[in-house]
C-alpha cells in the first residue's frame, strides 16, 4: 500500500514535471523600506550614479543591495526572473540621460554587487529626456536551467539591486515602480533523493 501511495505521487508528480512552481516571489518596494532610497530627486550638474535599495544609508556609494534568502534547499534551479520599472521625469531645464543596471549578485557579496566580482548586470536600459519630459525605464531579464549566472543563487539565497545613473545639466526626480524577482524549481526536482 506504502509503494502504491509512493507511485501514485511520483507518477502525479511526474505529470506535472513539466510546470514549474515559484519557490520565491519577492516585492522589493514592499520590502526594502522607507530608507532604500526607492524613490528621490537627483540634481545633475555633470553626472551622478545611486544604488537602490541602500543598505548602508548613502545612496551614492555601493553596497550589498538587497538580500533575499529563506529559500528552500535548492540543488538545481529551473529558472529565475526580475521585473524593475523606474519613472523618470526630468524636473529641470537642461536635457537629461537616465540609466539603470540591474545586478544580481550572490548571498556572500554583500559590500559591492556593482563591481563585477560576484555579480552579473542582467539587464540595463538608457533613455533621454527633455525638460519637463517624463518616461520610464523598463528592465526585465530571465535565467533558465543551464545558464551559469544561476549559480550566483544557492540556499543562502541571492542579492539584487539596481544603479541608477543620471547625467545632464538639470534635475530628475525617480521612482521605482515595480521591483519584483522570481525564482522558480520544478516539483519533480523538489523530492529528495531516496
Ligand atoms: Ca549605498
Ligand atoms: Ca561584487
């Protein structure tokens, strides 16, 4: 009866091998806080770069970004996801370009996930505005089985965060809209070994 039930969970299982389920569904906007710096205004004589979210109350020096750990024991990830919109308007009188790199980094690199040392920019997008203009920068990047970045997530969980650069002879005000990450395993890679 017990190896009846034993394979009728494994052949359900199997069945539904090929959908995955989400072992992680991170907000960050709802997580990070009032003091992640998620929003703010940037005066640009010249240029000036911010990380977001702070973790180490300035804005404009690198940090460990944000950690997300608590996952379940993982030996082999199916997949991972990021979705980050920033709203951008251009408050001043001088042209401006606005960019923004999305990183993920691993647990153990939390002084500096913008250095390329332990960490990987996974999307990034520049955009222009005139005066008075608004527009937004969307980011969005996906990591499937196989992709070598998906070793920078263990069961220690992972870091993420995003540089903001902004140049120009003006002033911008910007928001982060969206700021979510998913991870994702398939059931089947769920049981444990026998
Ligand atoms: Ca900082
Ligand atoms: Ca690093």
């Amino acid at each position: 009866m017990k190896k009846f039930l034993l394979l009728t969970l494994l052949a359900a299982l199997t069945a539904c091998s090929g959908h995955t389920i989400v072992v992680a569904d991170v907000d960050l906007l709802s997580l990070a806080g009032d003091t992640a710096g998620l929003s703010g205004d940037l005066t640009v004589p010249g240029s000036i770069q911010v990380y977001v979210p702070d973790a180490d109350d300035n804005l404009t020096t690198p940090d460990g970004g944000y950690l997300v750990d608590g996952l379940p024991t993982l030996d082999d990830l199916y997949g991972f996801g990021v979705e980050l919109t920033v709203a951008v308007e251009n408050t001043g009188s001088g042209p401006l370009t606005f960019s923004a790199d999305f990183r993920l980094a691993s647990a153990a690199d939390s002084t500096n996930i913008y250095d390329g040392l332990d960490d990987v920019s996974l999307a990034s997008k520049t955009i222009t505005l005139d005066p008075g203009e608004s527009g937004q920068v969307e980011l969005a990047a996906t990591l499937e089985r196989g992709d070598a970045n998906l070793a920078l997530i263990s069961d220690q969980g992972f870091r993420v965060g995003v540089s903001l650069a902004a140049s120009g002879t003006t002033s911008v005000h910007y928001q982060l809209t969206a700021f979510r990450v998913i991870a994702e395993q398939r059931p089947f890679d769920l049981i444990p070994p026998p």
